[in-house]
C-alpha cells in the first residue's frame, strides 16, 4: 500500500466506537476528493471497525501504521 502526505490529522485515541468513525466520516466530509487524512486510534476493534466502515464508505485505505496499543490510518477520500 502506498502512503501519502496527509492533508489532515484526526486524533481519536480518547474516544470509543461507534464515535470514533462518525468523526472520522465527519473530517473526510470537509475535505476533497484525492485529499489524505491521517487517523490516529486505538488498534483493536477499533482499528477494524473504522477500516471495515471505510471500506464499506468507499474510501481507500492506503496504509495503517501500528505502535503499541494505537494504529494510524491513512485514508484517501473518494469523490
């Protein structure tokens, strides 16, 4: 999977599900299409649910990046 620079940093570290994804949908919401956003959040659950909604969304998951007990997701938004 390629990486890109991301034009927007999400932490969401602090929240749970289903939370967690609404505002991961909300911050791609107000982005362009083609833009990257990097998610910062706990592996696990977690981790899964938001790939598994975003794939289910249509977005691009592009790399996930795993340290400890937190992932960073790195998701192109989708026209």
């Amino acid at each position: 999977m390629k990486k890109c620079e991301p034009a927007r940093l999400l932490d969401v570290t602090g929240d749970k599900c289903p939370i967690t994804y609404v505002k991961v949908r909300l911050a791609l919401e107000e982005m362009e299409p083609g833009r990257v956003l990097k998610v910062s959040l706990k592996d696990g659950d977690t981790l899964r649910n938001v790939c598994r909604s975003l794939a289910e969304d249509g977005q691009m998951v592009l790399a996930v990046e795993k340290e400890g007990n937190f992932a960073a997701v790195y998701v192109e938004k989708k026209g």
